[in-house]
C-alpha cells in the first residue's frame, strides 16, 4: 500500500518537475528551460556540486543567453559546455559550492532554448572525482585501465568500444552500461536496468547507438585487471548493427530508469517508423529481452530474417522484460511509435556463434 502510494507520488511529481531526477544529480534538457524565466536547482549544490553541459552547433546562441547565476557573477551553460582539459580531452565542469537553491535564468526572447544537456552532481555521487567525462564529438581514448566513464551530447551519438589487443588481448573484462550519469552506475544508488553487462574473455569490444544525451560504463576493476580496447565516438546512429556478442537498441530518450520520465529533445522523431537490422555473417544464438509501454496497436515487430518468424510484443512491465530465444543471422526490429513521445522500447540481447557442424 505504501508503495503503491510513493509511485503514485513520483509520478505526479516528475509531471510537474520536468527534468530527469536521480539520487545524487538531475538531467536537464531544453524542455525545462522554454517558457521558464528562471530554473533553480534545489538542494544539489547546497555543500558541493559540479556541472556539466553539451549543446550543439545550433543551440549556442541560446545557451549563451541561459545563465547560472553562481556567486562570482554569471555563467552561460554555452561557456560551461565549451570547458574541455586540453591535454586530457575530458570535459571540464563548473563546480558551485554552498548554493541551497541555485538559479539558471533564461535570457532568450521569449524565453527559448534549443537542444541541450546540463548534469548537476552532487559530490556525494558515486564516482564524483573519479569517473573520466567526455563530450561524444571527436571523442578517443586509448587503451587504458578505468573504472567509470560518462559520455555526454545534446545529438545522438554512437559509441565503440575495440576488442582488447595488445599483450592482454585475450583477457575478459565486465562492463555494465547505463543510460545516465556516473553516480547512477551499479545498482546502489538508482534502479537503472543495466543496458549491457557482459562478463567476458577475450573481451569482443561493443557499438552502442545512444539514442539519448548521456551514458556511463563501469569496468569491473576488482576481477579483471586489465585495460580495455580503445573507445571512440562519433556523432549520429545508424539504423544497420553488426550483431555483436551483446548488445541493445533502445527508442529516443529511453533510459529505463523506473519513475523517471524519459529524456527529451526537440531532435527526436516520435513520428516516423523506427526501423533497425542486426545482421552477422553467422548465425547466432540470441538470448533477447523486449521492455515498451507501447500499445497493442504500436507492438515492437521482431523479425528473424532467417525463417520469417515475427514477435510482437507490446505493454510488457518495466521491471520484467519479454525474453525469449533466436537463432539468427538477420533481425529486423520495426517499431511505429504512437506520436505522443510518451511510449518507448528496449531491445537487449546476448548471443553465441552457432558452431558449423
Ligand atoms: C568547493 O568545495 C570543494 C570541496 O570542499 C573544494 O575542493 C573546491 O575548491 C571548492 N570550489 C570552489 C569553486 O569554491
Ligand atoms: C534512490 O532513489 C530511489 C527512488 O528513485 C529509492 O528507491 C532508493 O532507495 C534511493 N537509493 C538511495 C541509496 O538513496
Ligand atoms: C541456444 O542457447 C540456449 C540457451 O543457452 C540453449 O538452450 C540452446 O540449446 C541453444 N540453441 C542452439 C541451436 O545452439
Ligand atoms: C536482412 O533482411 C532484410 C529484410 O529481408 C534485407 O533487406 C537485408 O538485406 C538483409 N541483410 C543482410 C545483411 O542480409
Ligand atoms: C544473456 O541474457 C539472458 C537473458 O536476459 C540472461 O539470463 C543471461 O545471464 C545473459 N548472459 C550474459 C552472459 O550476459
């Protein structure tokens, strides 16, 4: 009954405040900033708190005009965005300190923002101090041992990871990704579903298509000691996937986080089909998992090209995916969202190489 009642009261409560609440930071996007003369952040920044941000090309002039009013004068979230370590690469943040309510105030003609991401960190985060953060545009780090890493960007963004090579090229690694940032990680702080987490030798490296503003790996540092493949990114997702050992595709702004509302930008199509080939040379055995809220009129299609075999699968729970079994060198996934932005779906899976008898 109790529980019942605090669902009831999040979900009410991230109606009314927009941006993506986790325990330890927020998420915000251009939707909490249009129409709105003032944004505070309460409570985040009350002893210590650092500040991240990613804009694009288009939406600098707006962001300059967005300013966080710290205690040494204004700062525009287009100045934070733009704070890189030059010799590292990583992004550099704005750090605010004993700030109970900190306001960000829209100076745009009315009152305008376009794409953008702004994380607010708590220091009491997981990882704060630790974790290395990137902008995803001309990102590359070369091989290197880590134990947690957050991507940013305002544009979808794709994400490789090499296979291990060198003198450990045949060493596992455990990698857990999460759509959020770096103080989410695990499973201490926020229920996030991990979107892949493989434990595995010789590590087979993975692509990502993030179709939202931030993601975080973590490295399993106390069992595998050893550097991982190099990671680079690049902007924009591709609709044809290399069937790798595991991996996921999700919908625009799908994160998965329970009671959170999902991330938003004015460059996600709600629209138009949503169509996606997973293709190997070898047909593998698949292990899939299908989370959506989507309607019987809007089921997520699977398609095994392989034998024509369809799976419709529409309105599972979020805590409890679909799972189910496939052999296959050719899936198709088809979705036709319902228009509202309200709906989203998962596709997660691990496979193995059919050996050829
Ligand atoms: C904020 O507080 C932290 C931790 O006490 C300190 O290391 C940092 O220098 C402070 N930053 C600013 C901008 O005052
Ligand atoms: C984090 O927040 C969730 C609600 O979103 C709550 O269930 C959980 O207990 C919190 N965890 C911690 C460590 O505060
Ligand atoms: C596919 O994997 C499942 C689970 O590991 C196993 O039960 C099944 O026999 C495998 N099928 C084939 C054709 O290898
Ligand atoms: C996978 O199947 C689709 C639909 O039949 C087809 O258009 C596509 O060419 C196939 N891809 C590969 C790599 O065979
Ligand atoms: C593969 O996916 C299945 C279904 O989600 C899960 O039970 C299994 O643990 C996964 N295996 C690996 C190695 O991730």
């Amino acid at each position: 009954m109790i529980g019942r009642a605090l669902v009831v009261f999040l979900i009410g409560l991230s109606f009314t405040e927009a941006r993506v609440d986790f325990n330890h930071s927020k998420i915000y996007d251009e939707f909490d900033f249009k129409g709105q003369s003032t944004v505070t952040i309460d409570g985040l920044c009350r002893d210590s708190c650092r500040i991240y941000a990613s804009i694009t090309q288009e939406s600098k002039a707006q962001a300059a005009n967005l300013l966080i009013q710290t205690a040494k004068g204004f700062v525009s979230v287009a100045d934070v965005a733009a704070r890189v370590d030059p010799a590292t690469k990583q992004k550099l943040y704005l750090e605010v300190n004993n700030t109970a309510s900190l306001a960000i105030v829209n100076a745009n003609s009315q009152l305008s923002a376009g794409p953008l991401v702004l994380y607010v960190v708590n220091q009491a985060g997981g990882f704060f101090g630790y974790a290395e953060i990137y902008e995803a545009e001309g990102f590359y780090r070369p091989t290197g041992l880590i134990s947690a890493l957050t991507v940013m960007s305002a544009r979808p963004f794709t994400l490789k990871q090499a296979h291990t090579q060198g003198p450990t090229a045949g060493a596992p690694e455990g990698v857990l990704a999460q759509m959020a940032g770096y103080d989410a990680l695990g499973y201490a702080s926020d229920p996030c579903p991990y979107l892949y987490n493989l434990i595995y030798g010789p590590f087979p490296g993975f692509t990502f298509e993030v179709n939202g503003p931030i993601i975080s790996l973590q490295y399993d540092l106390n069992q595998f000691h050893f550097p991982p493949g190099d990671l680079s990114a690049t902007i924009g997702i591709s609709n044809k996937r290399q069937l790798e050992r595991a991996g996921w595709l999700g919908s625009p702004g799908f994160h998965g986080c329970l009671n959170k509302q999902p991330y938003r930008s004015s460059l996600y199509d709600f629209s138009t089909l949503f169509h996606a080939e997973v293709t190997n040379d070898q047909p593998e055995n698949m292990s899939i998992d299908v989370v959506t809220n989507s309607d019987d009129d809007h089921p997520v299609l699977l398609v095994n090209q392989d034998n024509q075999v369809v799976y419709g699968i529409s309105d599972t729970s979020d805590c409890s995916p679909m799972s189910f079994g496939v052999n296959s060198q050719n899936l198709t996934i088809n979705w036709q969202p319902d228009g509202t932005g309200n709906t989203h779906f998962m596709v997660r899976w691990n496979s193995t190489i059919i050996p050829k008898v």
